[in-house]
C-alpha cells in the first residue's frame, strides 16, 4: 500500500493488483467497460477508493477547481493538484508494442474463488492457477484465441470455474458461465491474465520462445505433452493429469538441461 496526502489528511491506497480489493476491482471493471483515457481511469478509480466525492467548478481568478468531500469534510484542489494525486496509479498502464497506454494486469489474487449464481455456486481455482492441470492450460491457451467473442470467455472459463466445486477437469459448462455479471466476467479475464504473467516470470525458459510456433495452440501443447511423455502414448494422459507448476519445473529444467549439455559440445 501507499500513502498520499490531501491537504492534512492521509489515504492509505494500492500499489499493486494484488491490494485492490474486491469491490475496488469491480469497479475498475466497470470503469474499463467503455471508452476512457488512462488518466481518466486512475483519476476516477482513485476517489473510489479514498470514498470521495467530487464537484467541478469554475472560478474566474484560479480556472477549474474541485471541491472535494471526504467523510464530511471539504477539500479544495486544483486540476493540477488532482492530476499529481491520480499518478500514484501510473502502474496500473504500460505502454504496448505500438506505444499505447493499456493495462499492466498483474492481478493473480482469485478475487472471486466461490460466485453464487441462478444456478447455484460455482468455484474456480487457487491463486495464480496454482492447483490447475497441465490438460487444463492447454484448453486455456487453446480457448485464449477466442476471447474477442461471449462464447469464447464462457468457454474459456468453463474450464476453470466449475459447478459446486473446483475440479481438474477439462470439461466445464459454459451455460452457467453466461449467469456472471459481466463486470465480475472482466475481473476473472485479468486474473488469468495476471496469472499467466507470473508463470512466465517463474518460468523464464518454458515460454522464451513466445508464441510464434507454426500451428494452432492446441497442436503445440500435444507437442509438448508428447515430448513430457518421452513419446510413450500411455503416458499422455499422466501428463495431462499433472498440475501446471510441476510440468512446467519439469520443462524449465530439462530446458536448463539441454542447454548446458549444448555448451559443453
């Protein structure tokens, strides 16, 4: 957490994904439903979270003010004022490839691990997909190209949030999926997002070679399941069946491996 300070009074506010809180991130969610500029997002999302409410006005002599209330009491800021408090947020945006301002997401706190929907409860994994299968990845990745469309998110997260309990299976409903508010929908895509930032952070190896292989996901990860078999048909489904973390340690290091054997040659 950090610490800013309006006149005299001191707010305590995140200073990572993982401190926002729930109603903070759905928020946030909501505020990213349409269009909106970055400032406008750390601007807005900052008096959320200090609970402030705000009023612009006017004045012929100092231009555009605020008047800012917070828990009953008045503060008045200037544009310039306010814009300096909203950088205390600057990390929530990077620039991408193109040099535009999108969303640093490195949510990988499940900030909704239990959902109640029409249809019941539904449950989704550990932290940073900690308790997930490597069969599960898979579908994830293979799902991931379909993002842009409904059906898409819903499949995508059919395969890890599942009726009543979490479990490893690949097969999920996408039916029940479509019962989550949209906003909440949002959240559960940065948290993934988030996740899968971590793990390639963790597995530096495992994912150096970013995604430009030729073929479709899908076929990629049977590749990779195949060569974590040793080629041994049997042995597939062993493979799927393992948890992430423990198949990609087991790629990390054979990958360590190779290359030191390479530079011994």
């Amino acid at each position: 957490m950090k610490t800013i300070t309006i006149d005299r009074l001191k707010c305590e506010i995140p200073s990572t994904w993982n401190e926002f809180s729930d109603e903070e991130l759905v928020f946030l969610s909501i505020v990213m439903s349409g269009p909106v500029t970055p400032d406008a997002v750390k601007l807005k999302m900052l008096l959320f979270m200090i609970k402030a409410s705000v009023n612009k006005y006017e004045t012929a002599r100092d231009g555009i003010r605020y008047h800012i209330n917070i828990a009953g009491k008045s503060y008045f800021l200037s544009a310039l004022q306010m814009s300096d408090m909203a950088h205390a947020l600057d990390w929530l945006f990077k620039e991408n490839t193109d040099g535009y301002p999108v969303l640093d997401v490195r949510l990988t706190r499940n900030p909704f691990p239990v959902i109640e929907t029409k249809m019941g409860f539904i449950a989704g994994p550990e932290d940073a997909l900690s308790n997930i299968t490597y069969g599960q990845f898979i579908m994830l990745q293979s799902y991931q190209q379909m993002l842009n469309t409904e059906d898409g998110v819903y499949k995508f997260l059919a395969t890890i949030y599942k009726k009543d309990k979490f479990n490893t299976s690949e097969e999920g409903s996408p039916e029940v999926i479509k019962l989550v508010r949209p906003d909440i929908l949002r959240v559960l895509i940065w948290y993934y997002i988030g996740s899968m930032e971590f793990i390639r952070e963790k597995f530096p190896n495992v994912f150096s070679g970013g995604e430009s292989g030729c073929g479709s996901v899908f076929d990629n990860q049977m590749r990779v399941v195949d060569a974590l078999a040793g080629g041994d048909v049997t042995k597939k489904d062993q493979v799927k069946s393992a948890y992430l973390y423990d198949a990609l340690y087991t790629l990390e290091i054979g990958i360590e491996n190779e290359r030191k054997a390479k530079s011994h040659v």
